[in-house]
C-alpha cells in the first residue's frame, strides 16, 4: 500500500483488527520512509454481479456492455440518451437489489425488454427479436399482441392503424424499418 504522504511504496501493518461489526477489516499502516501513520480498510465487495449464460458460462456483469446493446436497438430512434441512461441505471438497480449474486442472461433480456417497451417500441421489437431469436412464429404474436394490448390503453388515436404499423416493423425486422431514413 503506497504511502498517502510521501508514496513510498515500502508502509507496514502495524495492527489488523476486525471493525466492531466484523463487516470490514482495520489496518493501521505506518511508513517507515517519513514516519507517517494511516488507516486502510478491506471490504466485501458488495454485489460485483456475474452473468449466467444460458450456455452456463458466467462473466462478470458489464454495464457498459448492457448499455451498448440497448443502444443497437435505439440505433437511429428520436429517444434521449438521457432516458436511455435512466433506464439502464434503472435496470441496474434492480439488479443489485435483488439480492442474488448471479443473474441468469434471460432476466437481464426480460429487463431490458420492460424497459424498451417503454422507450420505443420499434427499439423494443428490434431488441426482442434479437434476443428471443423468434424461433417460433408465436413469439411474433406474442410480442404484437403485447403491443396492441400497450396502444389500446395508452393510446387514444386509432389502435388499428397503430397495430397495423407494428405489425409490419415485427415481421420485417431485417428490412429498414419505416421512417428510418
Ligand atoms: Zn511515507
């Protein structure tokens, strides 16, 4: 541990003791170089989450990594990357509080497909057609009949028409999608 003072790479341990609810450990450093004296504490590292694939391999959860992916789907859409942020923060959140250490990659996608819904829902369609990998047709009637469900009770315009344009950006997802330039 390098000296605060003179940064002496050289400090002793002079005395290691358990903090009074034993939730840390306390060291009393001193530098022989300058003589000074300080305190480091060792932590648990609350909450370093690790990713379970599906394939059962685990790494390290990357935010960034969450980020970027959120970020392919908004590829182009008018959303703030102010929301985005708050949304990914969001998500983070809840996974740090959920209590468990590892997270199975399929809660992270489900997250992340609340959390676009929300945001934009061709953002949304892109990201679950992605991760769902739409291996049966049904899960294209999942995720309009999800969306219609969304504009029949936000919506207070035409739903058919609304349907009728998700529809389309769902079932041609590779194609560029309306609107997009
Ligand atoms: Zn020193």
């Amino acid at each position: 541990m390098r000296c605060p003072y003179c940064g002496s790479l050289d400090t002793q341990v002079r005395d290691s003791r358990p903090t009074e609810d034993a939730s840390a450990i306390r060291r009393r450093r001193a530098c022989p170089d300058c003589g000074g004296k300080f305190t480091t504490f060792e932590r648990v590292q609350l909450r370093q989450l690790v990713v379970v694939k599906r394939s059962g391999r685990r790494v390290p959860f990357d935010r960034d990594k969450l980020l970027r992916s959120v970020e392919v789907a908004l590829r182009k859409r008018p959303v703030e990357p102010a929301r985005v942020e708050r949304m990914v923060n969001g998500i983070v959140r809840q996974l740090e509080s959920q209590g468990e250490t590892e997270i199975a990659s399929e809660r992270i996608g489900e997250l992340v497909m609340e959390g676009l819904k929300g945001l934009d829902d061709v953002a949304y369609v892109r990201f679950a057609s992605v991760y769902r990998n739409f291996r049966e047709a049904k899960d294209f009637g999942t995720i309009i009949g999800e969306l219609s469900r969304d504009a029949e009770t936000a919506s207070s315009g035409k739903p058919e028409a609304a349907e009728r344009g998700r529809a389309e950006v769902a079932v041609l997802p590779s194609r560029p999608l309306r609107g997009e330039g």
